[in-house]
C-alpha cells in the first residue's frame, strides 16, 4: 500500500508541480540519519516521503493529528507529534529511539512554515538529535514549493519545484562525547546545516523574485511572431478576391478578435503569470481559428484537421512548465513554420504538409534546445510520424520534402536571430 502510494505521489508531483530531485543518493543506505530540510510549505513532508527509498518517520506539529482525516493520514505514516508551543521532551525521546534502532527520522529545523521563502530563527532539535546518537543531517533544499503554496494561501498554485539532498554533515563521534550537552555545539550545527541549505535557497528565492517581477512587468509590444499573422491576413486576402473562394468576414474576425485582444492586454489587464501565459496562447488559438478558413482561401487540401490540433497541443503543452524565454523562442519558430507552410501549398500541394513541418520543427526543437519534458515531445512525435507513415505507407513522404527542409531551416533562423522575450527587439 504503502509503495502504491509513493507511486501515485510522485506522479502527482511530477504532472502539476514538474518536481526534480537531486542527490538522492545522498540519504544514506544503511544506519541512522537526520533528514532535514527548509519548510516553505505543507507538501515538504510528502516531498521527502515520497523519493525515499527507505521508510522515514518524520515530526510533526500534534494540531495535525486532530484534523479528521488528515490527523489519521499521519498516523497511518509513523509520524511523531510535537508541540511547538514548548520544549517537547517527549517527541524528542521518541525521535531518539527511532535513529537508536538505525532508522531515519526528518523534520524542519524552522519549526513552522517560512512566512517569505526565507528561513528566519532555527531551532536545535535536529541538531541535538544527531550528536546524541552521533549519526549524520542530510540538508534539503526545497525550492519553488513556496512559490507553490505559500502560507498565505489556501490551496496550492501550479509551480515548479526541485528538491535537492546535500551530501550529508558528519559528525566526529568524540566531539558529540565530549559536547553533547553543549548548546554552543548545537548552535554551531545548526548554522553549518543552514549555510549548506542556503547555498541553493537564496539563489532559487532570487531567481523567482525576478521572476516574478518580470511577469509584473508591463505587457509586450508586438512581437514578431504577432505581427505574422497581419502579413498572413494580407497575403490570404489577396488570394480570396482572386478566387472568390470564402467570405473575408470568416478571416478578418479572428484577426480583429486577436490584435484587439492584445491591445487590452496593453491598455486595461493586470499583468501577471496568467496574462503572459493567455498572451502566448492567442497566436496557437488564432492559427487553429484560421485553419478551416485558410485550407477553403487558398483551395488546398490539408487532411486529418483533428490530428493536427492535437499534434499542437501535444508540442506546445511542454512548454507550460518550461523556461519562459524557451516558450517564446518556441512560439516565433512554430507561428513561422505555420504560415510558411501554406505558402509552400501554393507551389507544392501535399496533404500532409503542414504536419511534417510542424512535426519536424518541434522534433528538432527538442532535440537541440532540450527543454523541459523535451523527450515527451520526441516520444510524441516518433509515435505520430510513425502512425503516419503506417497509415500512408511511401505516401506520406510525396512532395513533402520542401516541408520537411523548412522544420529545419526555422529552427536555424530562431537560433541566427536572437530576441529579447520581452519586448521584440533584435539582442
């Protein structure tokens, strides 16, 4: 049981908060050890629980245990109650017995969770815990999970965390004989374990805070993959008044809905995480929005539309829990392959032509930039080309080959001419 839920915990974590851990091998095999890590939210103790390969009974704060349900879902783990209110002697002895039988124990040094990410007082327990049975800490760093769900709020946000296990601090057993009712000696301990701690704390902290303001920051001007769509439009438009082929109302709403979305974006939303995100997501909805209207303009023939949506979304999902500049590079190269693969359908008709230079775009994309999840990606589209080609057999591959060139030739234009993510400009 115990083992099915280690499974589905960390598929949890790995789905909505993308965690990666560190140093795993780090937690000692065999004897006893004190893991102890910063305490920036209530998923800490599951975090640690979860990517151990041996049992680890942990202290935790005894007004837990009376929350119906949550107290017994302690309970059934081997947790340790402690009063933080006052030295609890009691959960001490108790933590003793457990590295006395050479099991692991962990806990928070913090006593509570951080208040700002940041860790503030400390208190010795787990130092104390060590020199008694003169076993070795092994500090955690648990960054993003403050980001994640923050003692201000009450559910979690979806944000990236990593957790990563330092190569533990030995103790010199004469000096834990010699000091082990010295409170200077715990003090010392303490302070050793939080400088090790925040060697990778404060730089996550400070790389978020910049983070953060960065998504504060004010809305982008047009960007070039934003500006695309309007030379698109013009192109198309010249098309539909030679063939007479669809209504110009069917193509100019979607652009009007799109740039007039931007231009609020500009002028009255509130920026933050969210707006950045619906922000890139507008290029992908209108190329989507477009499709039927554009295939009907130019009188060429796109098959198996559904495929091609779900290919989209299958490429472009990654990029959600990605670096944020490698989303917008991503974004300009797949606007870019889009509307040029139409315009190779005017000279060179194929069915499948706007798949494969997707397809070979984001696969090169991938393999070169290696974002994150990026052999989810590769898995994707492997399996989709492959299926493809099953299907249609030497089929798939006729006339597709400028298509193919041009998945190529986009990915080394994005890497030729380098952006700012921000604002557009030439860097």
């Amino acid at each position: 049981m115990v083992t099915i839920l280690k499974i589905l915990f960390q598929m949890f974590f790995r789905l909505f908060f993308t965690v990666e851990y560190y140093g795993v091998e780090n937690i000692p095999k065999t004897g006893a050890a004190v893991l102890a890590g910063n305490h920036p939210s209530y998923l800490d103790p599951i975090l640690i629980y979860t990517v151990s390969e041996r049992p680890v009974r942990f202290l935790a704060w005894d007004k837990i245990f009376t929350i119906p349900l949550l107290g017994l879902f302690v309970k059934s783990f081997g947790a340790i109650p402690v009063n933080l209110s006052k030295k609890d002697s009691n959960a001490f002895e108790q933590a003793v017995k457990v590295l006395a039988r050479g099991d692991l124990i962990a806990l928070f040094p913090e006593g509570q969770r951080s208040q700002q990410g940041y860790m503030e007082r400390l208190k010795s327990g787990a130092a104390r815990m060590a020199i008694f049975n003169k076993c070795p800490i092994v500090p955690i760093t648990i960054t993003g999970a403050y980001e994640a769900w923050p003692v201000t709020r009450l559910f979690p946000r979806l944000r990236k965390i990593t957790v990563k296990f330092h190569e533990p601090i030995m103790l010199d057993p004469k000096e834990c004989d010699s000091r082990h009712e010295d409170s200077t000696f715990y003090d010392e301990v303490t302070e050793k374990w939080r400088d090790i701690v925040d060697t990778r704390l404060i730089p996550g902290l400070k790389a978020q805070e910049s983070l953060n303001k960065h998504f504060a920051r004010p809305a982008a001007y047009l960007r070039v993959f934003e500006i695309v769509p309007l030379a698109a439009y013009l192109i198309i438009m010249v098309a539909m008044l030679l063939f007479h082929r669809v209504s110009w109302l069917w193509l100019t709403l979607p652009l009007i809905t799109y740039y007039s979305y931007i231009i609020l974006d500009l002028m009255v939303l509130k920026q933050g995480r969210k707006s950045k995100i619906i922000r890139d997501l507008a290029a992908p909805m209108l190329m989507l929005l477009w499709y039927p209207t554009i295939v009907i303009a130019l009188g060429i023939k796109v098959t198996a539309f559904i495929s091609l949506v779900m290919l989209t979304v299958g490429v472009c999902l990654p990029y959600y829990w990605a670096n944020y500049y490698d989303t917008q590079r991503f974004l300009r190269g797949l606007v870019m392959t889009y509307y040029l693969s139409f315009a190779i359908q005017l000279v060179k008709p194929a069915e499948f032509g706007l798949h494969w230079s997707l397809t070979i775009f984001a696969l090169v994309y991938a393999l070169y930039h290696r974002s994150l999840f990026w052999y989810f990606q590769v898995l994707l589209i492997a399996l989709y080309g492959g299926f493809v080609y099953w299907i249609m057999g030497d089929q798939a591959m006729y006339n597709h080959y400028f298509y193919l060139l041009l998945g190529v030739i986009v990915n080394i234009y994005i890497l030729v001419f380098k952006f700012t993510a921000h604002d557009g400009r030439v860097v």
